[in-house]
C-alpha cells in the first residue's frame, strides 16, 4: 500500500520539478521548432554548402546522446570559455537534439506535396510565395502534425535527463526524495502521475490536431 500522508507532504516538491520540466521544454521545443523550419527549408531549397552542414548537423545530433551533449555543453564549454547556467545549457541542447527531428518531419511534410500541385500553382498565375503560403504549407503541415507531436511529447521525456546537469526537473526531485528517504514506490508513482498529467494533454490535443488535419485532406 502507498504511503498517502508521505504523498501529500512531498507533492509540493513535484509540482516545483513540473515546473522547471515545464520551463526547460517550452523554450527547448521552440528552439526545436525555429532550427527544423530553417533546416528544413535549406534541405528542400536544396541550398549549397548549407544543405550539406544540415545533414552533419543531423547526422551528430541523432546519433548521440541527449546526456552526452549536456555534459559538452555544460562541463565541456567551460573549457573553451564559454559559461552558461544549467537551464541555457538543458534548453539548448533539447533544441539541439529536437532540431534534428523536427527538421526530418517538416522536410517529409513539404515532400509529400506532388509537384504537380506546384506546377498547378504557377500555371494559374500564382508566384513562388503565394505557391509557398496558400498551396505547399498548407499540406505539408497537415503531414507533419502527427510526427511534430511526437517529436514534442519525445523531448518532454528526454528532458528527464537534466538532472544529470543538477537541474530540480521532475526526475532530480524523484531521484533525490528516494535516496533521502528510501520512500522508492511512492517517489517513482509520483514521478508517473506528474509526467502523465504534463504530457496526457499534450498526446490528446495532439491526436485532435492530427484528425482535423486529416479530415480537412479529405
């Protein structure tokens, strides 16, 4: 059985670590966002030069750990005279790692428009812009809802991690609270209940988004 009097009195102490969750990927995701818009407009301009930096960028930040990338960014840096706090540092490397992401579910999304609709476009007199705005983004974004949601409700979870850079996240209070009072069952069943009310919302509004989306396609 759980200890709920031992719940009620330390439930405070996650609401603060919701909190700094809540802090971190808000900023962290719209840095995501920003850098997969421009990647992804760089891979489908087929840029120069800057579509093959994108692919490195993406390549590096996939295929390496969240937790490596905070310690460079936290521990590393340092070195080379550069000092941040530990919340610059958790939101620069979730946007970061998101970047990657988002910048794969954009580019598909605005593939997945057929060039003929382009050629559509122009042919009853729309410009590249008007093509972009009224035609293109329209769809691609439709197409790359369900993977945007995921990679949202991905970088939430990952952000678990910032506690390794001594960040008070939902993971640092649960971690903390067990090795204090040994209390494992009722700190990781809080643990649970906090992510599941900061991210059930967040897959609900998503699965919403994604039937709008598909019923407007129809």
């Amino acid at each position: 059985m759980l200890d709920w009097s031992f719940i009620e009195r330390y439930a405070p102490f996650f609401v603060n670590g919701a909190w700094m969750t809540l802090f971190i990927s808000v900023f962290g995701i719209a840095l995501a966002i920003i850098t997969g818009v421009v990647c992804a407009a760089i891979q489908t301009a087929r840029i120069p030069v800057l579509r093959q930096i994108v692919a490195v960028y993406i390549e590096i930040s996939r295929n390496t750990p969240l937790l490596v990338q905070l310690y460079f960014l936290y521990f590393g840096l340092p070195k080379l005279g550069f000092v941040w706090s530990a919340e610059m540092c958790a939101i620069i490397g979730l946007g970061f790692l998101g970047g990657s992401y988002m910048a794969e579910s954009m580019r598909a999304g605005l593939q997945a428009v057929p060039q003929i609709q382009r050629e559509n476009a122009y042919m009853l007199g729309f410009n590249r812009r008007q093509t972009l705005v009224h035609v293109v983004i329209p769809q691609a974004i439709g197409v790359a809802t369900p993977g945007i949601v995921a990679n949202v409700i991905f970088l939430i979870k990952e952000s678990s991690v910032v506690s390794a850079i001594a960040l008070a996240d939902v993971m640092y209070m649960a971690k903390d609270l067990m090795g204090i009072t040994y209390d494992t069952y009722e700190a990781l069943f809080m643990l649970i209940v906090t992510y599941l009310i900061i991210l059930l919302p967040i897959s609900i509004f998503g699965t919403w988004l994604e039937r709008r989306f598909d019923y407007a396609r129809r």
